[in-house]
C-alpha cells in the first residue's frame, strides 16, 4: 500500500506508473474521500471546541444562578452532529482504505516501460545452451519411461495438476529441496518452518487480496487461504513489529508447498511439470533498510542464479518491464532456464523489491540507532528455487541417449545415486 500523503503529493508519478503497469486505480475517488475526511475533520476539531466552551459556559451560568437550557440545547446539537460526524469518519475511511487497495505500487525507474513479456528486458545469460547430437525428449516422456512422475494417478486422486513423484522422482524432489536450503544457510538466511495456511490479515498484508483471489485455495469454513508461496506467512512473521535497526537486514528461507489454482491457463505450456496446482518451493525472504534494499535486490538475485549455476543449468535473467512486473513490485527479475526437450525457456523464480508497499499493509517497521523517528523497513523476495521446473530442465538437460538421467555432481550427496534408469 503506499502512503496517502506521498499518492496526494506525488499524483502524476502514482498515475502514470499505475497506467505503466495497466493496471486501473480509483485516484480520482481517493482524492475526494481524503478531502472529505480532510473537511470532516476539521469541523470535528471546531465542534469539539465550541463544546468545551459551551461546556464552561453552562458552569458559568449555573454558579450565577442563571437558566442554562438554551446553552444545554445548543451542546446537544453539536454532541449529535460529533456522532454523525465519527460515523462519517468510519465510512469514510473505510471506503479510503478499500480505493488505496487498488493503487499498485511505482515502478523504480529503473524498470523498461513495456506491455508484454517480449518488453522484458535480459540482462543476464550463464552457461551453453546444449546442441546434442540425439533428439532430447521432454521430460514427460523420461518421467513416464522410468515412472518417477506419475501424472494420471495423481490426476485420478486430486485433479490435473497434483502429479505423484514416485521412488527416484520423490527422492530427487526431496534431494533439492534440502540442497536449496541449505546453500540458503551458508549464504546467510536463517531457515524458517512457516504454516501453510494463512489468514485474510495476511493474504492483505503481502497483496495477495484483493489483487490474487482467484488464484488463491480457499478454506471457505475457515476462512483460511493455502499459501501460493512462502512470501506470505513468512513476511507476515514481523507483522506489527518495531524492529531494532541493528537487528538489518533478516534474511529468511522457507520450504512450502505451494497451491495456485493457475485460473485461466490451458495448452501446451501447462504440459508435465510446466504449469501444476500444488508445487514444491524454497522461497528466500529479506526485510531491510531502506538505504540498502536494492542492492539487497541485487544479491537476492545472484543467491537464486548461484543456484542454477551450481547444477549446471543455462539460465538467463531478465528485468520484467512495467506491465509484466506485479501489482507489488517496484522492480522485479525473472530467473528463466532453458529446458532442450521442449526448446523453451522455463521461468524458475522471480526476485522482487517491494520498498515499503507490503510493509505499510502490515505495519512492520524498524527503530533507528539514532533515536530516531521509526521507519517503514523495505521487503524482498525471491525464489530460490520453484522445483517443477527445475526438475523438468533438470531432466531434458541431463538426459543421455538411451534415455537415462544423470544426476548433477552438486546432488549426489543428497539423493545418494548418480544416475536414473
């Protein structure tokens, strides 16, 4: 959410960057319900005022003897029009914080204005992309030769989307997983165990509602929503704190499985391991001065690349453009891997600046060393890394011609076998 104040000061910049990003707000009913509150407020203090005074008077007049029923009239008639006017106040606000819902956050200037993904601009490109001398296969037809993904079960138990893994498929799941957690560790993010569900106050918080609802599980008897990243229950861990500054920058990673309900996406791209409704993820979470936070962006981004490159994927980054980007995000970069059985790039995590947009929803601030007057802290978030992907670009890449899967080096400590098939 940003500041009313800086929407009210900075009008031009908030509407140009809500058009960059295509995304409609409702400036025009915000502006009037702050002046209404504005004007509300001010004959609020005025009556309030006049009661006190009125209030002194009817004293006055009594220790004189006086009749004081006109007075007393008077105060009744500015005691209700102060009801009305708290009424007013509660409707008013409640409608004001409904439009500042909708205004998304600014894009850094930093970011390529642009309407679609081919506006995205890359910035980044590590290692070759393979030419073998054998036809790849996607990795649908390897998880289904060594049955280690079993699609149809899963579909038959849950729904399309809900894939088994299965013996070796399970294994290597669980492999990464563990191995992204622990090279979080020793690059400086303390490992969290977040729930996965959360509550409305935190849907709200990370922007997830009203922006994301229908892409959201919902536990309707609860009111509960499954968390479609770690982002949620772990930036919402500091909800309604007053950090120490030397306690920045707090880097946490977190392993959930996600639950997107992908409304709307069909064809081939959703094929396999592409596109599912409950995926595995390691998610890295930083909450930083506000001095620090786009190098705190920068850092986020080699901490998921690190990654990538320590399995030997070709990958390319990329800085998403304005209308590509997230109603959220100031600035934001997507981490693609090439996957050769389809000839595609895969999008395995994206690294985002958030400055103090979800911060201000949750109220999470920090105390300056100085004394200072308390600050909003910056929040990021990457991931670090999605797993279907990784494991579907995993097994395209790795893959042999006789259709075995070598498992990279950096695994074998974890899944305690080289090779698949």
């Amino acid at each position: 959410m940003l500041d009313l104040r800086f929407i009210r000061e900075n009008i031009d910049l908030v509407r140009k960057g809500a058009e960059a990003k295509g995304i409609p707000a409702q400036f025009d009913e915000i502006l009037a319900l702050d002046d209404k509150r504005r004007a509300l407020i001010h004959e609020g203090d005025a009556l309030k005022a006049k009661r006190n005074t009125v209030s002194g008077r009817v004293a006055q007049i009594k220790q004189q003897g006086g009749d004081a029923s006109a007075v007393i009239a008077e105060m009744d008639t500015v005691k209700t029009r102060i009801q009305q006017i708290d009424q007013e106040m509660r409707d008013v606000d409640a409608k004001l914080n409904e439009g500042l819902l909708t205004v998304p956050n600014v894009p850094h200037p930093s970011v390529p204005f642009g309407r679609t993904p081919d506006d995205n601009k890359p910035v980044f490109h590590w290692g070759e992309i393979p030419k073998p001398d054998f036809p790849y296969k996607p990795h649908w037809e390897l998880t289904d030769k060594h049955g280690i993904v079993d699609f149809n079960r899963g579909s038959k138990v849950s729904g399309a989307g809900f894939p088994f893994y299965v013996g070796k498929g399970a294994m290597l799941e669980r492999a990464l997983i563990n191995f992204f957690l622990d090279q979080a560790a020793q690059r400086g993010y303390r490992e969290i165990a977040p729930p996965i569900v959360v509550n409305e106050d935190s849907a709200r918080g990370t922007g997830q509602i009203p922006d994301k609802e229908d892409l959201m599980y919902i536990v309707t008897r609860d009111q509960l929503y499954l968390v479609p990243t770690a982002e949620v229950p772990v930036t919402n861990f500091h909800r309604d704190e007053l950090i120490p500054e030397s306690e920045l920058p707090i880097r946490y990673a977190a392993y959930t499985p996600c639950f997107r309900r992908e409304a709307g996406s069909y064809g081939k791209d959703v094929r396999g391991l592409n596109r599912l409704h409950q995926f595995d993820k390691v998610e890295l979470v930083k909450f930083v001065h506000p001095s620090t936070s786009y190098d705190e962006l920068e850092s986020l981004r080699q901490d998921a690349e690190h990654l990538l490159q320590l399995l030997g994927l070709p990958y390319r980054t990329l800085l998403m453009c304005t209308g590509d980007m997230g109603f959220t995000q100031t600035k934001k970069y997507d981490l693609e891997v090439w996957a050769p059985g389809q000839q595609k790039w895969l999008e395995v995590s994206s690294c985002s600046n958030f400055e103090t947009f979800q911060a201000r929803r949750m109220n999470i601030r920090f105390r300056p060393g100085n004394g200072g007057k308390p600050e909003i802290v910056h929040t990021l978030n990457g991931s670090g890394l999605a797993l279907p992907r990784v494991v579907a670009a995993l097994i395209e890449h790795y893959q042999t011609p006789e259709g075995k899967i070598i498992v990279p080096k950096a695994l074998h400590a974890y899944t305690r076998f080289e090779v698949i098939g």
